[in-house]
C-alpha cells in the first residue's frame, strides 16, 4: 500500500503474529498519532540519536496524547549484555512499568536487539514497536523478529524471535549516518539480491554514496522496500530458523569470525560484505559461477567497501579457528551459500577445508 510519504509492508508468519512495516520519510506525526493513547510509551534510544534527532523525539512526545518516557542507553556491541539487559528492566520497572504498556526501540541493530530481549522477557511480553536508525537495522535486524545479546564475548548467543507490533523504518534518520554504516548497510541489500533478486541488483550499480545520495529519497525508498520484500520472502520458508540451511546465510559464513578476529573494529556490515567476497571467490573455485557473474557480483560489493574492508588483514589460521568453533556452537555444519549466477545461490554442506583455506590465503595475501 502506498499513501504519501509513506508506504506500508506487512510480514505475519501466522495470524497471531503480524509486523507491520511503514517505510517513508519525515514519519514523525505519523508515528506520534499512533503512539498508544491508554497506555505508557517506554522508548529506549541510542545516545547518539537522542542526540542528533531530538526535535524529532521531542516532536513525538510533544504531539502525542499519551504518557512517554525516554531511557537513553549507549549503541553498539556493549549494549548487547546482560547487565545492560538488567539495569533497563531495573529502570523499566522503577518507572513502574505494565505489562499492558509499550517498549518503543530507537536506535541501529544493536538497541533493536537489545530492546526486543527486553520486550520479550519482561512479565512474559511486552507489545514491542521499533523505529531502526541505521540503514542495517531497517533492512535486516527490524525485519524477521530475531534478537540477541552477547555473551562470553560471542556474538548472539542468547536471544529467541519475538514480533514488534510496528516498525518504522523512517529514511530522515540517515542523514547523520556516516557514509561507512550506509555501506554496512548496503552489505545486507546486496546479499539478498544478489541470491533471489536479479533486477535489483542491477540497481545497485547505480548508487553511489556522496553527499547527493540522501537526496534521492525516492530511490532509497524503493531500493529499502524492494530488499525487505526479498527478505521477507526467504523468511517465509523458514521463519525460525528450524533448518540450518538457508539461502539467508549468504556472506554471514565468515562475517562473525570476521568480526570476533577484528576485534570488533569492524562492523557486522563490513564484515558480511568481506564474507559475500569470500563465498563468492569460493563459487568461482568450485566453478558453480561464471566469470562474468563473478566479475559483476564482486565488482557490486567494492563499490560498497569502506576503508575499513580495503585495509583489513587478519590471520587466516584464527580466523579457520573461530569459524570451527562458531559451527560447532551452531549447527554443526558450514552450510555455505555460494551464488550460482545474478539472483541466485545454491547452499553446500560437504565443502572441502582446501579449498576454504586456498581462497581465504588467497584473499589475505593480496
Ligand atoms: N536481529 C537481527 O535479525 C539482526 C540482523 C542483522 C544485524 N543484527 C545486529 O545488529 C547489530 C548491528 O547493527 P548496526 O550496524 O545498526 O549497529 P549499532 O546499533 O551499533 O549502530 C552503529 C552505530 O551507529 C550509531 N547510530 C545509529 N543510528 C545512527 C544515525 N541515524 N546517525 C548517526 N549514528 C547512528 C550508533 O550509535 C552506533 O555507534 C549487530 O549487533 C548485529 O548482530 C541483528
């Protein structure tokens, strides 16, 4: 559906559970008519956005008709711990929160995911509604239901699927984004076009990311609707993630390794567009693409990389370790996904450890 400045996407996996996205800009009246008018909004936002977006938060809680209150937390990896998870429901709580009330997450992928933890567990669930302010977070960490939260230094180890009732993916908040997290970002557009979505990807050769980028909102619009369409509809095969094997996981066989190795110096975005490299190159190997696909598909992906991704050299034989211990935390299995040509990918299971460690040396060495 579309209205104005705004249109609308919804993704339910059954009838009781039923997200509805709105992508647009300047969303903000929007949003503040439908804040819940009986009931306690509890926004829990990034800092930064706190910061950078205030008249934007202060014009939600001004034109809103209900009570709202605004806990500001740090962004980034840190805010995914348990101890942060406990001093927001010590807060919550304080504040005297209901289970009847409303959490409302403002912030990139980290506070989506820490925010929905928190919605999920508190007295049993909490209605949840997400306003994602990174590219990432509206193209992939709000869409889906998954959440997470670190632990013993690894990424995601706890966390479950919980529903936000709402998520407003609002284009106004990019404009203080830096132009490496609109690349970051891009790595999870690229990935599912690149394995379901053939025309799209022909966009992509078009973007560029300099300062006249924000201003075409209409083709950020559209290239942000058509890559959660394509996610949603790989979601729908599996919604939970009951089969390990999955079309989804492509440039994410290396990408938490990547950023374990890195010290976290790189951000999950970079590290998936270094992970689609690798499985690509991998593709190449087994010949299951042709060059000519290879060549386009790897050229796509640089054009997004940061100076980050140029510089980033690691150890081949510590990053093989953590991709073996990260497996055998998960499902046992690599279940790598290598694309087969422009819009589509195979996934292989029995893919011998050689030809990882020739295409990984190879890669390190240039
Ligand atoms: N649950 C899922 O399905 C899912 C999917 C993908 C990624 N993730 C998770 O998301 C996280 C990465 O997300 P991210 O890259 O958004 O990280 P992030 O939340 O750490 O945000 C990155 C940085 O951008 C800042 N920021 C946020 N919005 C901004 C804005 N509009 N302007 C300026 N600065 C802004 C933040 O303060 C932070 O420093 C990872 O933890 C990853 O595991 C989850």
């Amino acid at each position: 559906m579309t209205k104005g400045n705004s249109n609308k996407i919804y993704y339910s996996v059954n009838e009781q559970r039923d997200t509805e996205i709105v992508v647009g800009y300047n969303l903000r009246n929007y949003i503040s008519k439908e804040l819940s008018k009986k009931k306690t909004n509890f926004f829990i936002i990034d800092k930064v956005i706190y910061k950078l977006h205030y008249s934007y938060l202060f014009d939600l809680k001004k034109n809103s008709t209900s009570d709202v209150f605004f806990i500001q937390i740090e962004g980034g990896e840190k805010a995914k711990s348990l101890e942060l998870f406990q001093e927001i429901i010590h807060d919550l709580i304080r504040l005297k929160i209901k289970k009847s009330d409303v959490i409302i997450a403002v912030g990139g992928g980290t506070i989506c995911d820490l925010s929905a933890f928190i919605s999920q567990n508190l007295y049993r669930g909490i209605k949840l509604k997400m306003i994602p302010t990174t590219l990432l977070s509206q193209v992939d960490a709000s869409i889906g239901s998954k959440n997470g939260l670190n632990f013993l230094k690894r990424k995601n180890i706890l966390g479950n699927f919980y529903f936000p009732d709402k998520v407003y993916i609002d284009i106004e908040f990019l404009k203080t984004l830096s132009p490496d997290l609109i690349s970051a970002g891009f790595a999870e557009i690229i990935k599912v076009f690149t394995i379901a979505d053939p025309n799209s990807f022909m966009l992509l050769n078009k973007v560029t990311i300099d300062e006249d980028f924000l201003g075409k909102k209409k083709e950020i619009i559209d290239i942000i609707n058509k890559s959660i369409k394509t996610k949603i509809k790989l979601l729908k095969h599996d919604p939970f993630e009951s089969n390990s094997k999955r079309l989804l996981n492509f440039g994410h066989a290396f990408a938490h390794p990547i950023e374990e190795v890195s010290n976290f110096q790189l951000s999950h975005g970079e590290a998936v567009l270094i992970s689609m490299v690798l499985e690509t190159s991998i593709s190449l190997k087994i010949k299951h693409i042709s060059i000519e696909d290879f060549t386009l598909i790897i050229s796509v992906i640089k054009r997004f990389y940061t100076p980050a991704c140029k510089s980033f050299r690691c150890d081949v034989k510590s990053l093989l370790k953590s991709v073996k211990e990260i497996r055998l935390l998960r499902a046992g299995n690599l279940n790598l996904v290598t694309p087969t040509s422009i819009g589509n990918g195979v996934i292989i299971e029995d893919i011998n450890d050689n030809i990882i460690k020739d295409v990984l040396n190879s890669y390190f060495r240039n």
